[in-house]
C-alpha cells in the first residue's frame, strides 16, 4: 500500500499548482505581495480552499513564485540554445530575465523579508551566473560575443534594474538597458 508521503501528486493537483502559480506571478507583479488571494485563485480557475492546499500561507505562495520563476529562467537556457542561434538565445533569454525582474521588483520586500527568516532557499545568483556563462560561452564560440567578461560581470551590469522606479516605463527602460549591455558583450574589445 502506498502512503501518502510517497505518493505522487495527481496530474490535475499539479496542474492546478501551476495555474496558481502563474495566476500568482501576474498578480503580485501588478500588485505586489499584498495581491489578493482570492484573486489569483479567481484568475488561476481554482477555489481558495485548493490555493490554500498547495499554498498555506501568503509566504509559501510567494517564495514558490519566486523559485518557480527562476527555475523557469535557469531552464530556458538549454531550451534557447538547443532551438535558437547563440545571439537569438541571448536575446530571448534576456527578454524572460525582465519577465523575472519585474516579477522580483514586485516581490521585493516579501521576499527580502522571507530570506531574512531562511525560508528562501534558492540561489539566485547561481542560477543567473550559470545561465549567463552558458549563453555568453555560446557567443564566444559562435563569434558573436568579444568581451572577455563572464556570467558574474553580466549580471553586475544588469543589477541596476532593480533600482529602476517600479513605474509603467519600467518594462521599456529595462529593455534599453539590457540592449546597451548586451551590445557591449557583442561589440566591446577584450579588456
């Protein structure tokens, strides 16, 4: 007999989890952590009871965003790379890294909050370092990236996105910033 700690979720719970997730990620972008709960189950189909199931407390349900996102992020590089050019890749994955920024700025202080506490426990500069060493070393080899700087200079570069005002022009500056750092990747001598 299986038990309930060993038994995996059904296809429809996760589907459900997923719904509320990205039901969630609109919402707290758009409103930030105090976003209402009813809401996103409203928007995700589901009824509170099935939110609270998979997300006991507002907390729970912002640190699963936040993983949620950047795991998503982390993945799409493979997926880039194996579909895309190396400059398309880039491209696409730093149009999905404004996506989390925005979903980031709009969690800011919960998720400051909740790492203060230790109940976030991904790695975000990991996950983005990672990521973009593997598109940056896709350009080199494909002749598209000059610099000689690494996944951890890109991301330095970019940190100022989340001291930009969290306004509606916000989307459209961070787009210009990220255009002008790439193109120093692509353009810039070794230093």
């Amino acid at each position: 007999m299986t038990t309930p700690a060993t038994r995996k979720p059904r296809a429809d719970a996760l589907a459900n989890r997923q719904k509320l997730l990205e039901a969630a990620r609109f919402h707290f972008t758009q409103d930030g952590p105090d976003a209402s709960l009813n809401e996103i189950a409203k928007r995700a189909g589901v009824g509170a009871g099935t939110l609270y199931r998979h997300f006991p407390t507002r907390d729970d349900l912002v640190a699963a965003v936040y993983g949620n996102e950047l795991e998503e992020l982390g993945n799409a590089v493979d997926d880039y790379l194996a579909t895309m050019t190396a400059d398309e890749a880039l491209d696409a994955w730093a149009e999905r890294f404004i996506e989390y920024a925005s979903t980031k700025r709009g969690l800011g202080e919960a998720l400051k909050a909740l790492r203060e506490r230790g109940d976030v426990r991904v790695n975000p500069r990991g996950v983005l370092t990672e990521s973009m060493d593997k598109l940056i070393d896709a350009g080199r080899q494909a002749g598209t990236i000059t610099s000689d700087a690494d996944g951890e200079d890109l991301l330095l570069s970019m940190a100022g996105l989340w001291s930009m005002p969290n306004d509606e022009r916000f989307e459209e500056r961070a787009r210009r910033i990220v255009r002008l750092t790439l193109g120093g990747l692509r353009h810039a001598g070794r230093a």
